[in-house]
C-alpha cells in the first residue's frame, strides 16, 4: 500500500510540474524581482534544437497578473528560457505559468538552416536569403552591412552608455548585419566559430531604422580580431517555418517560489 501511495505521488508530480515535455525548472526570487526558468524534458542541448516563448502569463494565488520587467530577452536558446517579473506588493509563495513554448528545430530538410559562407566571400548591403524563401516571402531581409551604410543610416546616432554622450565608430565592430523578419519566418544568425552560441560576442548593439523597420545588429566578436580574421567568420542562418517549428503549451499551478 505504501508502495502505490509513493507511486501516486510520483504521478501527480510529474502531473504538477512537467507537462507536454515542458519542465518549470525554478521560481526565483532575486533582490527586486521574480525570475522563472523553464526547459523541455530531453531536448538536445545543440543549435538544432531551440526554444523561447511564444506566449506566457504568469499569476499569483490570488490571480493577479505579474508584470514583465523586460529584462530578460525573449530569444531563442538551446537550454533555459528566462522571464522576470516586478516583485508584487505582498509575498509571493507560490506561482502559476501558463503558455506556449515555441520548439524550433532548422535543418536543411525542411528548408530553414542555410550555410552562407565566410564573411569575405559574401557581398554586403544585398539579400542573402535564399531565392525559394523569397519568392514566397518577398518582405524577408538578411545581409551584412557595410560601415558606409552604417554611417548613413546613423550619421547622427550617439550613444548613451555610462553618462558618456559619445558617437559610436562603427569600425570598432566585426559584423554588422541587417534584418526584417515577420511572425512567422524570425531569423537566427550562428556564428560557428563562438562553439555555435547565439548569443554570440561582446558589447553588442542593436539599432532600428525607424523609416524602413530595418533592424541592425552590430556584433564585436573577439578583442583586437584581425582583419583575415574577420573575414573567415563562418556565418550560418536560421529561418522559421511551419516545418520547423511545433508550439508546446504548458500551465502550472502553484509553483513555488524559493526566496
């Protein structure tokens, strides 16, 4: 009897806190604000195998919403995804999560992972995105930029760091790369030589061209990089579809949140 009550627990658990494949890794409550972490049960750990939010609301006990800080970017990973929330007025014990997690998994089958090729072999301020992709989704952009476009598009851009209103110099950059994406085909450009992070380099920047919703990512990839360097960056592309993507919903109830 002992036996079946330990194996009911062990059922309602699972039930609890890992639902379609979903885990709620942790409820974290850090200095001044809540911070929740989720993974899927037995994802690979590559990038062909992705994860983010496509929706999610969390509450407390009582219901009430929690508000988002913004702090955490909602990008694809290859491990935990990460919100935070505004510490409420009163202690918050447990939480509730309810979403969609988006399972993103490119490869060249189903047409959404793309070798480009070294940065010294790819003309720059052009679409490099595949001719099949655009000819059904002819609003999709990616290329690499060059500092003359760069220093056209923001002549006048300054920036704002540590009180020091300074201009940026473009130069000081490895790879500078535009964008425009939509729902339902967002990009993910892959560095290899950073071991396939996507989250790759260091003091990076993003800009958006408020006339055309061009988004420009400005990367540093290595300190003091060389110019032969920079140009045998390997640089590989992701593009959603429906082929590869499958949405994963999950809703916990009291979960709790460790001070």
């Amino acid at each position: 009897m002992k036996k079946l009550f330990l194996l009911t627990g062990i059922i309602l658990s699972t039930s609890l806190y890992s639902q379609q494949n979903i885990i709620f890794e942790r409820a974290t409550q850090l200095f001044d604000f809540i911070e929740l972490s989720f993974e899927m049960d037995n994802k690979p750990s590559d990038k062909f195998h992705l994860i983010k939010f496509d929706t999610l609301t969390a509450t407390d006990k009582k219901g009430n919403l929690l508000i988002d800080t913004h702090d955490a970017k909602n990008i694809y990973r290859r491990a935990n995804i990460l919100i935070r929330y505004e510490l409420p007025k009163e202690q918050l014990k447990t939480v509730n999560a309810k979403g969609i997690v988006k399972y993103f998994k490119p490869s060249k089958e189903n047409n959404s992972y793309f070798i480009l090729g070294n940065i010294k072999d790819l003309k720059k301020d052009v679409n490099l995105i595949d001719k099949s992709i655009l000819a059904k989704n002819s609003g999709l952009y990616f290329g690499l930029v060059s500092i003359e476009i760069a220093n056209k598009i923001f002549k006048d851009f300054i920036s704002y760091k540590a009180n020091q209103n300074t201009k940026i110099d473009f130069n000081d950059y490895d790879l500078i790369i535009a964008i425009i994406d939509d729902k339902e085909h967002e990009m993910v450009p892959v560095v290899s030589m950073m071991n396939d992070e996507l989250d790759f380099g260091y003091n990076n920047m993003t800009l958006k061209d408020p006339k055309t919703g061009t988004v420009y990512k400005f990367y540093k990839i290595k300190k003091s990089m060389t110019t032969k360097e920079r140009g045998d960056i390997p640089l590989e592309l992701f593009i959603e579809n429906e082929k590869s993507v499958q949405k994963v919903p999950f809703d916990f109830k009291n979960f709790q949140v460790k001070q």
